[in-house]
C-alpha cells in the first residue's frame, strides 16, 4: 500500500500520488492574457520569464500557465493562506505585464478567488 494515496503501487512507478497539503489551498489567482495575433507566438516564453517570480514563492504554491485559443491565455495560481497570494501579486507578476505590454490585445485581467476544494496530483520522477 502507498501511504499517500491508499493504493499499491510498484518500485520506481510513475503513478500519481495525492500531494499531504491539496486539501489546504484557500486561495488564488486567475489572470487571463489576451495577446495580440501578431505576439501569440511569444506567449510561451512570457510565461517562461514569468516562473522565476512563482518559484520565489512557498512551496505549497501551485502555479499554471495556460492557453484558451490562439491568442487567449492564462495562468493560475493557488495558496495556501491569503497572505501568500499577496506575496505573490506583489512581487512582480503583474510588473511583467507592464514591462509586456506591448504584447497584448487589451490589459490582462487578475481576478482573486476563494478556494472551495481542491485535488492535487504530482507524478513521481523515473
């Protein structure tokens, strides 16, 4: 039996396993990214640039970036408290939109929700 997940699992498996803390994220971030046609293509590299910032931030944080359609995007974050959510506002995520603004079709929205359950997975390393 696997302890974090209630299942057997094999020696050196891939098999996901629940993350102990998925249950505490009580907070978030949704922020969407409507890029022009002409910088769609550098999208991914925006968010790449981006992931230093998350990466400063607790390890209970969970960071996605994302695409909708050509030229929409997105990205979404989850904390654990309240306080790491404004952490992470305030340490440059939107600046970078600022610095970026040429890139997009109109202003990139960040919405503040509130967290009402979660599941998380992680899949181990080979």
């Amino acid at each position: 039996m696997d302890a974090t997940t209630g299942g057997s699992q094999a020696a050196g498996s891939t098999a996901p396993t629940r993350q102990p803390d998925a249950e505490q994220f009580v907070a978030g971030v949704l922020a969407r990214f409507e890029f022009t046609p002409e910088s769609a293509a550098e999208a991914p590299a925006f968010f790449k640039a981006g992931l230093p910032i998350v990466q400063t931030q607790p390890e209970s944080t969970i960071w996605l970036a994302f695409r909708v359609n050509e030229t929409t995007f997105g990205a979404f974050a989850a904390f654990a408290t309240e306080a790491d959510r404004a952490a992470l506002l305030a340490a440059g995520g939107p600046r970078l939109v600022v610095e970026r603004g040429d890139l997009f079709a109109e202003a990139p929205t960040f919405d503040k929700v509130d967290i009402l359950a979660s599941r998380v997975v992680a899949r181990r390393s080979s």
